[in-house]
C-alpha cells in the first residue's frame, strides 16, 4: 500500500495529530504494510520479519497514544 493511500485511509486517525506525528504514522503503516508483503510472499527470515512488525506495531500504538 502507497503511503498517499494509506494517509487517506487513516485520515480520521490522523485529524488534529501535529504533522510530525501524522508523518511517523504514516512511515509506521507503510513500514508494516512492507513486511506483511514480505510475509505474504515467502520470505526465509519468518522469526526477524515478525519481529520488525512487532516493533513497528508497538510504535503505531505509541504514536495513537494507546498502550
């Protein structure tokens, strides 16, 4: 998913976040959104990949002010 698609897809999300936050979001979703491809399409490195997207999850869940 582009990352011009995917700040449409969470503009509610992002309304009245300061831009930086709303920039690191996005960097978040179209992080996520790369390693699910990789996952999807068979990549060897399984164990890393889902580590990246722990990671790059717990982020997103900080930036939205989740815990």
């Amino acid at each position: 998913m582009c990352a011009e698609r995917t700040a449409t897809v969470y503009n509610d999300e992002v309304e009245g976040q300061a831009p930086d936050v709303q920039r690191e979001m996005a960097r978040c979703r179209t992080e996520i959104a790369a390693i699910e491809a990789l996952l999807r399409g068979g990549h060897p490195d399984v164990q890393g990949l889902c580590l990246a997207l722990s990671d790059w999850s717990a982020e997103l869940r900080i930036l939205r002010g989740g815990t």
